[in-house]
C-alpha cells in the first residue's frame, strides 16, 4: 500500500522545503517508490541510496538518478541499515497508531527509537509531528 493523498502531500512539501544532500529508502512499493521519485523531481542531483529487501516482489527496480543501490537482505535487518544511515527518520504509516503486529514502519520506527534517530511520523492526514517518544529522550524540558 502506498501513503494516503494527504501524506504525500506533506512529504512533498517537506521535500521541497528542506532539500535533502542524500536520501535513503528501502526500495518497496508504496511509500518507498512515492519518495523517491519526489525526492528525485525536487532535487535531481543528490544520491539515493536504495536497501532493498530479499522480497523481491515489493522491490522497485526503476530508480532514477545518481542511486546507489545496495545488496538485497532480509526486512529488519535493511530497516536497521537505513536507520543507521539516516540523520532522522520520516515514516510514513498506513495506521497513525503503533502497530505491533507485524507493521515493518513501526518496527523500524522503534528501532530508531533505541538507538536515538530522531524520528518523525506523517499521520494519514498529512500532519509531521516529532515522535514524542524519541524526542522526550533527548530534548530536555523547558
């Protein structure tokens, strides 16, 4: 499934407004796909870094631009490779509540908690707010 209109909205102004040096994406249809052809229209010189998944199925092989594009591996272990990799987390979830069912969002959204990666979630209306539990961690209290 890919975002909802008002989350790619969000995104896109996002995009547009804090022009990335480099992005990185997991490569899977929905989302991932969404992000990076907006990313790419709104800023065609950076590099893309690409994580795909063994699931070949829900893997986009049309990148454009200058993309790197790493060895496929299993869900969790790539979520936790583009968490490394990343300055902060822009997550974009089907559901604005947690899901610990299977949700592969949020578990990455969680392990970017552990670690300290600042995240932030689109909510389905289009709305970015700082993920409350991650910046409680680090930002102290007025």
């Amino acid at each position: 499934m890919g975002p909802t209109p008002a989350q790619h909205d969000a995104f896109r102004d996002f995009v547009r407004r804090f022009r990335p040096a480099r992005f990185v994406h997991g490569g899977a249809r929905g989302c991932d796909t969404l992000a990076h052809y907006v990313v790419r229209a709104a800023c065609p010189d950076i590099v893309i870094e690409i994580h795909p998944t063994e699931d070949a199925g829900s893997t986009v092989w049309m990148p454009s631009g200058n993309c790197e594009i790493y060895p496929k591996l299993p869900p969790l272990e790539r979520n936790r490779i583009i968490v490394s990799r990343c300055y902060g987390l822009l997550a974009m979830p089907q559901r604005d509540a947690e899901d610990w069912a299977g949700s592969g969002t949020w578990a990455t959204v969680r392990y970017a908690r552990e670690i300290g990666c600042p995240v932030y979630i689109v909510r389905s209306y289009g709305e970015i707010i700082p993920d409350k539990q991650t910046f409680d961690t680090w930002i102290a209290p007025l």
